[in-house]
C-alpha cells in the first residue's frame, strides 16, 4: 500500500469529498484507512454499574481509493510514485504531480497513564493473607507435620464424617 500512518490525504469520493485529514491508521488487509476528523459515525454506549450511557462519536474507515495524498508543495491531490534516489541508492516516494519526495512520519500513541501505587496499596500487597489450604493444613508444609509426629491445628481442622445416615 502506498499510503502510510501520519500522510496528509484528501478524500476525493463519498459524503466527505473535499476533506483534509491525517492517517491515524492503516488497515491494510481491508485496503482501508482511518483518517481524523473524516467518515465521522456515532456509537451509542449503553450504561453501566461504573459509568453512564453516552454517544460516543468516532472515525470510521474509509476505502484507500477514495483519498488521495497532499502533494507538500502545492496542497493539492496527487498520486503517489516512486524513483531512485541517486545519492543513496534507495526508494523514495514521491509526489506525481510535483515530483518533490514525500517522508513517512509515525503518529505516535497516547501514553497509557500509570496507575500509581498509594501507601495502603504497597502495605496490603506485603502482608498476603495465608490461602485456604494452608489454613486447613494441606500441602507441603501439613505433610512436614504429620512426619514430625506432631498433632497440630491441621489435623483438628479436618473434619470427619459420620457413619450412619442421621446420627
């Protein structure tokens, strides 16, 4: 595909014919792009116990054969072609209408915001509560009483069951 994530395009077909937007993502395998601020589409959020319903409004993908990118030098439309370049020998992309060298730049992503550990998160991480097994005495450590000889807490913990059927 010709056109990357970060190129300046034009939509040149449908609803939003005549619009300028940067390519926020590439879907390749679909040969569509999403583009900012373009095939803008509502999508109603139904409410929760944490958060209430909204509308949310979002880009839609749009067909790769309904834009076309923006030439740097003139602001307008241009299929997209390659050449040589003869000082380093690799492939650059350009610009057909005005010949002048189109550079990929990445949109990078908004950072996630980190959760931050509060002093009663760290303390409560520290002191882990015993699980239910080792409580009852089973495992490695019920299994070291028992060969000791010893009669502890585990072995009362267990309950037995009775042999007749109401007694």
């Amino acid at each position: 595909m010709k056109l990357s994530q970060g190129d300046s395009v034009v939509v040149i077909a449908g609803k939003d014919k005549g619009k300028k937007g940067t390519i926020m993502r590439v879907l390749a395998a679909q040969n569509r792009v999403i583009v900012s601020g373009v095939n803008i589409m509502t999508k109603h959020v139904k409410k929760t116990t944490q958060s209430e319903g909204k509308k949310m409004r979002l880009e839609a993908s749009i067909s790769v054969s309904n834009v076309q990118i923006v030439d740097p030098k003139t602001g307008k439309a241009s299929r997209v072609g390659y050449r040589i370049d003869q000082k380093t020998g690799q492939k650059v992309r350009i610009a057909k209408k005005s010949g002048t060298p189109l550079t990929r730049t990445k949109i990078e992503a908004a950072p996630k915001e980190k959760k931050e550990a509060s002093a009663t998160d760290t303390s409560a991480m520290k002191t882990k509560k015993p699980g239910f097994w080792n409580k009852v005495g089973f495992g490695a450590d019920a299994a070291a009483e028992g060969v000791k000889g010893e009669t502890g807490p585990a072995k009362a913990a267990i309950p037995t069951r009775s042999a007749g059927r109401g007694s």
